[in-house]
C-alpha cells in the first residue's frame, strides 16, 4: 500500500462499518453500507486467515474490472487513482491467455498476467482489491476475490508512524486520514 500506508504506520479500523459479526458465524448485523469503491480496508488473507492484509477495494459485486498496459478500467470506464505508484517502468504485454489457473492469474508457461488481464466479473459476496503499489502488490490479481466475511473493517486514520531506520516517529503522519 505504499505511499498511502508506509511500513511502521499503525492504524485504527473501523470494524463496525460493514456490520457487527455474530460470534462463531458469517452473519453481519446493523450493517452501515457494504464496502465501497475506494475503501481501503483490513481482511484475513484468503490463502492464510490467520494473517491479515490491507488493500483498496477496487470492484464490488458485479463490477466488471480489467487492466490495460496498467490502466485500470472498471464496468468499461478508465478510473482514475491518484493515490496508485508505479515502480517499474516495464509493461507486462498481454496475453490472451491469461486466466486463473488453482486460484492464479498466469498466462502460458507462467507467465506474469500484472499489467494487463480481464474482464473478470466480480461474483456475489466478494470485492476485488489491490494495492497501490500496483508493480509490487500481491492482491486479487493473484489470488482473486476477497470474500465478504473476511473483511474486517475499513483502514480509518494513522494514529502512529514510527521510522525504523532513522529510529524516530513521522509525526506529521501521526491523525492523518487514510483516503
């Protein structure tokens, strides 16, 4: 998620936002919205629940995503991220052979599909997320959708930055929103 999140930030998550979860159960009660386009947010890692993971939801039920030499289009339309940071200046050409294979979007012989794959539909009860660090993401483009039930709240503000390599807080992102 760099820039918008650096390693040493601490967040707060609003976990009350997409529903309070009935204990031992998926069910949601007083559910405020379901997640939206944009949101940033905190969910178990669907290859291993025991670890959680942030990432921007970047299609919700129904929406139909694809990506274009690392333009992101959504239901058909070019969306713009000014939030979103390219590492690397190459562009992964386009397969038309890119599908997903156990869980994996590859192309022949393995094949990385990053930079160009869809249309994909995302299903009822899960959102496709990515991270803004898009050249070094690991998100749905590689393990697919986010089921809803793993989703547990919406990234909020930084309430602590800590620097590890110079050993000092970043206080000026100390209350910053996360957008």
């Amino acid at each position: 998620m760099l820039s918008t999140l650096l390693i040493g930030d601490h967040i707060l998550v609003n976990k009350f936002i997409y529903g309070t979860k009935i204990p031992f159960s998926d069910k949601r009660v007083l559910v405020f919205r379901e997640p939206a386009r944009g949101d940033v947010i905190v969910f178990k890692y669907p290859e291993d629940p025991s670890r959680d993971f942030i990432k921007r939801v970047i299609g919700v039920e129904g929406d139909v995503i694809e990506s274009k030499d690392k333009v992101l289009f959504v239901n058909g339309l070019k969306v713009t991220e000014p939030y979103v940071q390219h590492v690397d200046s190459e562009v992964i050409p386009r397969s038309p052979d890119c599908h997903y294979e156990s869980g994996i979007l590859t192309g022949p012989n393995g094949q990385n599909c990053r930079d160009n794959f869809g249309p994909l539909k995302v299903p009822r009860g899960a959102v496709f997320v990515m991270g803004d660090n898009r050249d070094q993401s690991y998100d749905s483009r590689f393990w697919r959708f986010v089921d809803l039930s793993l989703i547990k709240g919406e990234a909020l503000i930084i309430y602590w930055s800590w620097d590890s390599q110079q050993h000092w807080p970043r206080l000026a992102r100390i209350g910053k929103v996360i957008k």
